[in-house]
C-alpha cells in the first residue's frame, strides 16, 4: 500500500479510537477500493463490514475504553498500559519529545494525554504526510520519528491493547480497528524503507 493511504488509514484509525461516534463507513469503503495488500485487507473489511451505528458505537467505545461495568476498562493510555497510571513521566516525556521535534502541538480541547493510541496515530498520520509532502530536506528526520513512534510507543501500545480486547468480549468492530492498527505498523515500516 502506497505511503500516502498508510497515512490515510493512521488518521481513520486514530479518530476511531478518539471519536467514539466516527462514521468512518465510507472512509473505510475508499481505502477497501483502493486494494490494501493481504495483511490489511482482512482485518479493513472486517472494520468496514462491523461499523455501527453511531449511538451503538458510542456505547460500546464507552463500555470498552472509559468506564466497563462487568469486565476490566481497556486504557488507550500508554502509560496506564506500561506504568499502570495516567501521565507517567517515563512514558509521557518520550512522546512528547516525538510531537516536539515534529513540530506537533496538541489542541487544548481534545482533553487528551499524548499517550492516547488515537493521538498517536494520528501523530504517525502526519509524520508519514510531511514525509510525503514536506520539505525533502526534512525528510530523513519524519522517517525516523516514525519508526521511532511505532517501534517503541505504537507497537507495544497495540501489543497490549490486542491481548485485553478479546478478553473483555469487544465488539468485532473494535477488535478489528486494534489488528488492522497492528498490521499498519510492519506495512508503514516496510513503505518508509522504500521510501
């Protein structure tokens, strides 16, 4: 898949794990039309055929990640995931220093830590668009910061996330968003060295 849909389908897969009521139908359906290899395309029609709707998908995004009543909450928080508590230093000063040397600065109105999987991969989004689209010069840098964002932030993050969705009986919708962001991160690995 060429680099620019991998940074189209960071971006769909982070407001999937912001936007508890994303309608990503078509988003999805574009991205299926554009034929993904085999890694992404089963788990991309898995996504696309489970969408709900947006009501359901609210409810099941707040079941799963905010507040589980029978099962365990799934943290999209990389830092609960690692240190078992919000904003841990040791988590949250390594990312920060990938949206700083990328020039990213967070809006004050998402009311979100920088080691939520959405912020990332949508941080991953625009590393791979400056990759494509900025200055050539730049380049070799957002190349870095994105292998450095998936190798030791995204990839254990999504490591995690995976393991606990099954045991807390996620909606196959959800489910699906976790293993097609997994297989995003071997694919944008393998774009950025032929790049």
């Amino acid at each position: 898949m060429p680099l620019a849909l991998l940074a189209d389908l960071a971006q769909i897969l982070a407001e999937a794990f912001i936007e508890p009521d994303a309608d990503l139908r078509e988003d999805l359906l574009q991205l299926l039309e554009s034929g993904p290899g085999p890694t992404l395309a089963d788990p991309l029609k898995r996504m696309t055929a489970e969408v709900m709707g947006p009501e359901d998908q609210a409810v099941e995004y707040a079941r799963l990640f905010l507040h589980a009543k029978d099962t365990d909450t799934v943290h999209l928080f990389e830092s609960v995931q690692a240190r078992g508590h919000h904003m841990a230093p040791e988590v949250i000063d390594p990312i920060r220093a990938i949206y700083d040397e990328a020039d990213i600065s967070l809006q004050a109105d998402l009311n979100l830590p920088p080691d939520h999987l959405g912020l990332e991969l949508a941080c991953l989004s625009h590393l791979l668009g400056e990759c494509l689209e900025g200055d050539l010069a730049e380049r070799p840098r957002y190349q870095k910061l994105a292998r450095r964002l998936i190798g030791e932030h995204l990839r254990p993050l999504l490591a995690l996330v995976l393991e606990q969705l099954p045991q807390v009986s996620a909606h196959p919708y959800y489910l699906a968003a976790a293993e097609l962001a997994s297989a995003l991160l071997p694919e944008t690995e393998k774009a950025l060295a032929e790049f």
